[in-house]
C-alpha cells in the first residue's frame, strides 16, 4: 500500500474483463454475533439453536456483514482508482449464507466502462464484485457502479 | 416489540401499497469512523480535510453503515414478517452522503407480492425501503426481495 498512489486507475486505464482481487478475511463468532446485535438483531443472526430452526440451518452473518467486510477487501486489495472507491449503488444478492470460521475473499471484474456526457473529467465503471468462501462459493454477488475520475 | 408475536406478517397478510415505519437513529462522529476504519477505511470516511477536498464535500458515513443502520431501523420497526427480515437482495443506491449528526429513520412500502410456484408454503415481498435523513432527503434507497412464509 506504501506505493499505492503509482498504482492508482483512472476510468483510461482500464478495459473491459479486467480483475482485480483481495486479500482473506476470517469471520469471527464473536464480531459475527456483535456485528448482528448492533445492526441486525435477529435470532438466527445471534442464537445457535433458533438459527438451527430457521431457514438458514445455522448460525450465519447479516448479509450487511458480509458486505461490509467485502469493502474492507475491495479498500485492501488492488482495486485502487483514483479518488477511491466511490459506489453510486448498485444489484446485491446473497446466494448462501456466510458461517462463523469462513475464510471470505473478493474477486472483481470490470463489465462496462460508460464516460459520463455531461462531465468530461469522470465515468461510470460497471463491476461485478464477488465475494467467495473458502470452498469457492459465492456468498455475495454485488454488481456496481462507482464512479471514477478521468485523466486531466 | 413484548407482544410483537401477535403481530408477525405472512404473505397472506399483506398488500401493494402497503407501507411501513421505523424509530431513529442517530449518527455518532466517533461509531461512525470506527466503522469505516473497520470496514470501509478510505480518507473521506476518516479525515476532516481529506474530505472536504474529496467529491463529498465533507465527513460521509460509509454506505454500508448507512445499510447496516437501515437493517437495525427495519428489525426494530414495524415490519415484523414471520421468520424474519430475511432478504435474498436487492438494488441499493445512495442518492447523497449520510452525516455525523443526521437524524436516519426509515419508510418502506410494498411494490410487489409473488407467490412462490414451486413452494407454496412461502413468496417473495419486493420492497421499497427508502432511508431518509432529519430534512426528509433519502439516503438510501433499497428495493429489496424478502422471503416471506404463507399461512400453514
């Protein structure tokens, strides 16, 4: 990161199918119970025998925990654009829940480059960000614009 | 929330245009870095000066604790489904930058209620979630897809 800012995009130097990928994240039981407490307080988010009952078969993160920690890996990892990572929205889905002890990691590409008309100095970048566990399956599934500067 | 039971929604109970409120939350400066610098650690969510010179013109909560505060709205308001807030995912956008000090609450409204073909024990609920700041200017606006149980 101490030469981050040679590495830094603009919305000129990236292409279409480009990747980009982060660095692992362990989810903790502890963090993973706290997190829910303060934002999502729900049984099967906090108890082990009411998650046992529920539709998730066991105890699992707030999805907003799990996208929370995907920005952490997308800020880490080589994903750098210029004037940060800047998320206008965007599509997010959860296919299967994230367990207490995951190894949770990101794996990004690029689906579409749009130059803004009105304002020449920036663009919309579309981007498939994945989130995956430690066999390989997606836990979470963002496609989103951000918003990144043009060379001067 | 004490007989909250008594008023657990399912499919069968709820309709288009239906609409929901929560409580408030308020927006501490202090949770609100130690959030980003946990999950989202950019200067523009950390650093006074750095952000009056970034696109935000100042302080901005994460988006993902603006979601995460949402949640917590939700789960202690009254859109109380039986089984739970479970959300499958949605499209989430931030019309503008959530501030240390706003006031957050949030207003929800029924779009959309499609029966399950394959399970007829349950659907899906697409709602419109939108968070609105102290002058009523949304923060967030999520349009999410809940799972929601039918009466047995």
């Amino acid at each position: 990161m101490a030469d981050g800012k040679s590495k830094l995009l603009y919305l000129d130097d990236v292409s279409v199918g480009q990747r980009f990928t982060s660095g692992t994240y362990h989810m903790d039981l502890k963090r993973m119970k706290e997190f829910a407490e303060e934002f999502d307080p729900q049984r099967f988010h906090l108890d082990d025998d009411a998650a046992q009952q529920s539709i998730f078969r066991g105890l699992a993160a707030s999805g907003w925990h799990t996208a929370a920690v995907t920005m952490r890996l997308n800020v880490l990892g080589d994903l750098q654009f210029a004037g940060g990572l800047i998320g206008l929205g965007g599509e997010i889905e959860w296919p299967r829940p994230t367990r207490a002890g995951d190894t949770l990691r990101v794996e990004s590409e690029i689906l579409e480059i749009t130059p803004s008309r009105s304002k020449p100095n920036q663009g919309i970048v579309r981007l498939r960000i994945t989130t995956l566990n430690q066999r390989n399956e997606p836990v979470q599934v963002f496609t989103a614009k951000l918003l990144v500067p043009r060379r001067a």
